[in-house]
C-alpha cells in the first residue's frame, strides 16, 4: 500500500476553486478547514498558506509539515471528499498533527 499523496488525491487549482465555491469549512486554532464533496471513491488534498507566514523558505516548510499530517491521517478521513487546508500566521510553534484532528473531529467525518 503506497502511503505517499499520489498525483490523483491532489487538488489542481480549478478543483481548489471548487471547494472554495461550496464553502463548507470549520475553524481551528491556526487554520481552517475547507472541504466539499468530489463523488469520487477517494480524497484529494490541498495546503495553501498565505504570504504573511513569513518568506518563502517558511512557507514550503510549513505545507511539507501539513501535507505530511494529511498523509499520516489520510486513511481516517472520509472517502469522497475534496479538503483545502489553509494556514494562517501564528506566533506559536504549530502541532499540525493535533491541528488536524480537532478540524476533522469538527467535521465528524474521521
């Protein structure tokens, strides 16, 4: 069992468009949440992070983090869905992992 985002549970930027449509989203600590449903037997995945969180070396560190944390968790989520995760700036050192299921422990859908 491959354990890494293959190229089809990732989200391209029209599909990212997509869910930000349906708008269905829940709030966290340092991030949210946006997700819709893809009608597909599998997730596809998305991590944007704004320009505030630091330059540009700090940013892909953090959506490496995040993309990691989806795919530790991914076999607990739902099938059928389309998530954007998005990260906002915050002072603090980032538990992503814990993040994340107080996010899908929101949606009730892990």
């Amino acid at each position: 069992m491959k354990k890494s985002l293959t190229k089809k549970q990732r989200l391209t930027v029209k599909q990212i468009k997509l869910v930000f449509k349906g708008q269905k989203k829940v709030k966290g600590a340092f991030s949210k949440l946006v997700y819709n449903e893809n009608n597909l037997p599998f997730c596809r995945f998305a991590v944007s992070v704004g320009k505030k969180n630091g330059n540009a070396v700090m940013r892909n560190t953090l959506k490496r983090k995040a993309r990691e944390s989806l795919r530790q968790h991914k076999y607990y989520i739902k099938q059928g869905l389309d998530l954007v995760w998005v990260l906002y700036p915050s002072p603090l050192p980032l538990n992503f992992d814990e993040e994340l299921l107080k996010l899908l422990n929101k949606m009730s859908l892990k």
